[in-house]
C-alpha cells in the first residue's frame, strides 16, 4: 500500500514521539510534557501527596462480582476535626476515572474544593477502568468480563453507597456529584432501583448531564448513527474494548496538546460546538491524558440513545430483545419511578446536552427537581473552567439536603 505524503508524515511523528517518550532517560519532549501538563501525569494519590490531603484506597466488591477502588479523601490539609464531614460521593462518566475530578488544582477542582469545604469526599472508579478486577473473570481472556451497558452499572453505584455510609457511620445519606454520562447512569440507576436509593441518598447533583439526546447537535451525537453501526458490528465480531489500556492513542494525545494547547482546546470545540474563555488549555491536556478505554458495549448504548432518542434498556435487535427482555423494542428507562431529590446543574453554552432535552427529563420526574439552574460554561468548563461559578452552589445545596436528613 502507498502511503500519501501527510501519511507518511504522521507516521514518523508517531515513531519518533513513542521512541522519545519510551526513551531510558528523560527526553527533553518527556520533560517538556511533564513541565507542561503540571498535574496531568499524577495520579490521584500522587496530587493528594503533592498538596497535603490524606487519601485512601478502598475494594468494593459488586454483587456480580467486580472488585472496584473507591477512592476517599476525608478531609483538608487544614482540617482541624478529628471526624469526616458529610460524604460526598463523585461519579465519573466514560473514558476517564476518578482522577479528572482533581485536574484542576486544589482550589478548583471538584474533588479538592469539595473537601476544603469539609466534605468527606469519596470517587469512584467504573467496572471498565484499570482499577478493578473481578473475583472469577479475567479481563485479558473472558469477554463476558466487558458484558456491561449503562444499566448494569448501577451496581457499581450501589455497592459504592453502601460501602460509604458502612465507613462514616456519622451520617446515614450521601450527596452524589455525577458528571456528564455519570450522571447519565445514576439517573438510570434512580429510576430502576428507587427502593435503594430513596433512603440512602439526599440529593442527587447531576452535572451537565444528558439523559436524552434527542435534541443535541453535537458532532458526537449526530454522527452517533454511523458510529452505531460500527460499534455493533465490533461487538458481534467480538471485540470488548475501545482504546485498550496504555494505547499509543493517549501518548499521541499529549503530545499534540503539548505542542498546541491552544489547537488541543480548538479541536474540542469544533467537535463540540462549544467555547470558553475561562478553560485553561493545559487543563484540557490534563483531562485528555487520562484517556481510558471503555468498553464497546457501553458506548454501543450511548450512541443508540443518541440515534434514536428513545432512554431505553439496551438494544439487542429484535432476536436478541425478544431473549433478554420478552419484547421486540428494548423497554424504556422508567424515568418516572425516580424518587429522589435532583439537582440539576446544566449549561446555556454547550450541545453536549440541550436545554430541550434536559426539560424533557425535568418533566419525566416531576416533582423530584429541586435545584435547576444554567452556568455559562462549557462541558469540560465543568472541570477545569471557573468551577467556582457552580460549585458554591453545589456546597450551599448538599449542606441543606445533608442538615435536613441528618
């Protein structure tokens, strides 16, 4: 095969980025990126280290037997109480983990803002990230390991709770702060088991999260249609991941946003359809180079979504539907079952969820919605934007929920 000129082009950057990167001593690109990225090669711990606040590891072991790291920062480098505040529970959505909560320093990002407010604060890490494991199945040789969607992660969340308010015996409901599709699955996981969740949590904060995608005119979601149909075609073939763990993807990623900060943050907008002055570029590298895999599974049900608007159980076709479920179509999300307090903490300047469909989902739980309100922010805004234009208000919120169920 004759490769183009522009192909040739990038084919050597790659080969001379991964030998440089993967180089015995510190090249001056390695050197270059870490100066660059500040945080973004640390992990959870490491920035924990790095700014004072303690930090712990604990398994959570799922009912159908995934083993999770639940993440836990109980308190501030200047906390003087000998006991955690009220916990507070942070969901990750899909191709990161509980890291991209604390991209943005300890004065910004969710995680450290949180707990510099006295929050106990406690992150989880998804069945698909590389902190889990399972008590039988290996990840390297069983596909049935990856046999997950949206729904069935609900378990992850569940257990997670449990494990929370078993450790901080203080308190006996828990604030959720779930981002983008983490959000996307705790609303799903509210509307199929609300006996669970109705006693244990106080207040569901959903950020920028889209439900339906019905209206969205994001490139993601428009272009979800074409992606469906690959995905389910790399499903039945029997491939499980999409960019596998340490793919030179990620290496790729943090070189480009290394060189051109400005053209990284430039990209996703154009993808988006989306600015913010308030970004800092290095913060989106950040957040880009904790790019993780997921399955293909769980982007398969996303993208359906996005396809057919319908918020519904996953889509095996007629055949496999008729097996799992009993119907041709797979059954809807019963939204309306939801029985918990929701916050709804949304954005007047992103596609990534429209103000149409986030309307919808207020009106399907009515009257649970007791905070709604829009920032001028992007999606990744959210993150590593001016967060303090939401998150005072994230506080003000959980501690009034936090006092009334105490």
């Amino acid at each position: 095969m004759k490769l183009t000129c522009a192909q040739t082009l990038v084919m050597g950057v790659v080969i001379i980025g991964c030998i440089l990167l993967t180089s015995a001593q510190q090249s001056p690109l390695t050197a270059l990126m870490d100066q660059s990225h500040g945080d973004g090669f640390l992990t959870l711990q490491e920035k924990c280290e790095k700014y004072g606040y303690p930090y712990e590891e604990h398994e959570v072991t799922t009912e159908d037997g995934y083993i999770l790291t639940l993440m836990r920062i109980p308190s501030s480098p200047t906390s003087q109480s000998s006991q955690p505040g009220s916990p507070v529970y942070l969901i990750h959505p899909i191709f990161v983990d509980a890291n991209q909560f604390a991209q943005g320093g300890p004065e910004d990002s969710p995680a450290f803002f949180l707990a510099n407010r006295g929050f106990d604060v406690w992150l989880n890490n998804f069945r698909w990230t590389s902190h889990t494991r399972h008590t039988s199945l290996d990840p390297r040789t069983d596909q049935e390991y990856w046999d997950f969607d949206l729904t069935t992660v609900r378990h992850d969340i569940m257990a997670d709770i449990t494990h929370i308010l078993s450790t901080n015996t203080n308190y006996d409901t828990v604030s959720t702060f779930a981002y983008s599709l983490g959000g996307t699955a705790l609303s799903f996981a509210l509307a199929i088991e609300p006996e669970f969740f109705e006693s244990r949590i106080n207040v569901a904060g959903l950020i920028v999260t889209p439900v339906s995608f019905a209206h969205s005119n994001s490139v993601l979601y428009t272009s979800a249609g074409y992606m469906n149909n690959v995905l389910e075609k790399m499903r039945q073939s029997g491939a499980t991941l999409l960019f596998p763990y340490q793919s030179p993807v990620t290496t790729m990623i943090g070189m480009f946003c290394t060189i051109m900060p400005n053209l990284c943050t430039a990209g996703l907008e154009l993808i988006s359809a989306e600015a913010d002055s308030s970004i800092d570029n290095r913060g989106v590298g950040n957040l880009l180079l904790q790019f993780l895999p997921t399955t293909v599974k769980i982007f398969e049900h996303f993208t359906q979504s996005a396809r057919t608007g319908r918020v519904s159980y996953f889509d095996y076709g007629t055949e496999g539907n008729l097996e799992h479920y009993g119907t041709e179509e797979a059954p809807l999300i019963p939204l309306e079952n939801t029985v918990n307090n929701v916050a709804i903490f949304d954005s007047d300047n992103t596609n990534s969820a429209s103000m149409e469909d986030t309307q919808w989902y207020i009106n399907e739980i009515d009257p649970c919605t007791v905070f709604f309100n829009t920032y001028h922010l992007s999606h990744f805004g959210f993150l590593v934007g001016d967060t303090q234009l939401y998150l005072n208000d994230v506080v003000d919120l959980y501690e009034t929920y936090q006092s009334q169920s105490s």
